[in-house]
C-alpha cells in the first residue's frame, strides 16, 4: 500500500452567494479563487477530499458522515432566495470509519451519522461545487463542534491526517469556514457589498498575511484575539482542525482571492508544503 498523505489543503468561504452569477466585484474575485481552487485540487489527483464545515454545526461532540451515497435537495436556512442546493456525492466511509476509531482513540468524542435524509449543511455543498462538480472524487465530512476548543480540534485534523496516512489515501483537506462575522443587518444590493469595517478588513489582511509568509503557527497563536475583535465565523476554530491536519509548522499558504459577503469576511487560500 502507498503511503498516504494530505497532498494540499484549503481554505475556502463556504457562502452560496459565491456561486452566483452576481455583479458584486468581490465575490466575482472569489468566485474565481474558487475555480483556480477547484482546478488545482483536481491537478493535485486526490483520491479524496476531506472537508470540515463550520455551517455543519455539532453539540455532542463531532460527527462524521459515513452514510456511503449522500443525496437529496438543501436549502440554506439563512439564504433560502439564493435557491436550491441538490447534491449527490460518493463517501469514502472506510476512511470515514478510519477517522472516527483514531479520534476516539485520542480522547475525543467522535460519532458517525449513517441514515437516509441526513441534511448536508451549505459550506459543504458550496466546497462540493467548485472542488468536486462531477461527483467524480469520494468525500469524507466532519462537523464543527460547538464547544470544542483549539486542542480538540487540532487532534481531530490529525486524526484524519492518520486515517489518511494508515490507508494510503492521496488526500486535499478543505476547511470551509468565513474570516470576519460582522454582517450587514439591513438589504443592500450586490454593488454596495464591502467589508463592514476597516478594522475588520485589517485584522483580515493581517491573519491571511501570516499565512501566506509561512507563519501559520504565529497566526494560529493569534485566532483567538482575532476571533474576538471580528466576530470570527464559530471562532475561526475550523483553522485549528487544519492545522493539524496539514502540521502548522511545515505548511505556507497562498491568497487566490478575498473579500466580501454581505459585509462579512471570506478567503481563498490554498496551502501546501
């Protein structure tokens, strides 16, 4: 068996504006780093992609979902009038049950969700769309855990990094997460989107530029003062699970693209060795 390996990694907004057609110049920039995203995954030739969501919100623990042929119709519940999201994607639920016995076996609380009509949360579907459009890549999803904090979450990325290693898996993992959380409380149209502050849009730019320097270890350091001036999308914890998928300390990433959603933050980042 080769040896397995997370091959690449990924930061990306998990939004469904990013899918649409629209007139806004920031998400059309977005929307572009998602494509450039989307192909260089693709070139990478993973035998998986591996995907944590912070809109696939958990309470007891983390889930993972195993159920071997996820399908069926989801609409957002926040942003019902930007339409449908059907989705019909392959598990790779040896890898997924793989993931579930090491995390447990390092303390953490991990449960697998196997039943028909599970709901697929957006940030999954919206990474789905660019990364894997054909269906053609199996998946393995894990949840963001309400409570968990920086240790839990960097011994589930690891966990998974094991599960990949073990079965010789070639893999991207993909962290579909949100930078800044302040969003606009009243209607705009698509042409006014902007950052809401320029403290927000600076706090932005200083953790993307720690990134793309190699630091991601120092921006890591630094998620929770970030999270507390911004109003971080759950915390920015999702950048915990990341990391220690991909081992902060060997990795650098590069912008393909940033701006806005309805006021809040959103990135594209591709990270490798």
């Amino acid at each position: 068996m080769p040896e397995g390996r997370i091959v690449r990694g990924y930061l990306m907004p998990g939004m469904p504006h990013v899918m649409l057609p629209r007139d806004a110049a920031s998400r059309q920039e977005l929307r572009r780093a998602c494509r450039t995203a989307g192909a260089n995954a693709l070139e990478a030739r993973p035998d998986v992609l591996v995907i944590f969501s912070t809109q696939w919100i958990s309470v007891l623990g983390h889930l993972v979902q195993a159920r071997a042929n996820p399908c069926g119709l989801h609409v957002d519940e926040n942003w019902y009038d930007l339409g449908d999201l059907p989705y019909d994607f392959r598990t790779d639920v040896e890898l997924a049950r793989k993931t579930i016995e090491l995390g447990t076996a390092a303390g953490l609380q991990v449960r697998a969700v196997d039943y028909e009509g599970f709901p697929v949360d957006t940030g999954t579907l919206v990474a789905l769309d660019f990364l894997n459009p054909k269906n053609e890549i199996p998946v393995v999803c894990m949840s963001c855990n309400i409570y968990a904090g920086r240790e839990e979450e960097l011994a589930l990325g690891r966990a998974a990094a094991d599960a990949v290693r073990a079965l010789g898996r070639r893999a991207v993992a993909v962290l579909s997460s949100g930078l800044s959380g302040h969003y606009f409380t009243r209607e705009i149209s698509d042409a006014e989107d902007h950052i809401a502050s320029p403290e927000d849009d600076a706090h932005n730019r200083a953790m993307l530029d720690l990134m793309a320097a190699g630091k991601c270890r120092e921006a890591m350091d630094r998620v929770p003062d970030y999270a507390a001036k911004t109003g971080a999308d759950m915390q920015f914890k999702g950048y915990y699970w990341l990391m220690g998928a991909m081992e902060a300390g060997r990795i650098t990433g590069k912008l393909l693209g940033y701006g806005s959603i309805w006021g809040s933050g959103a990135a594209v980042v591709e990270f490798s060795a």
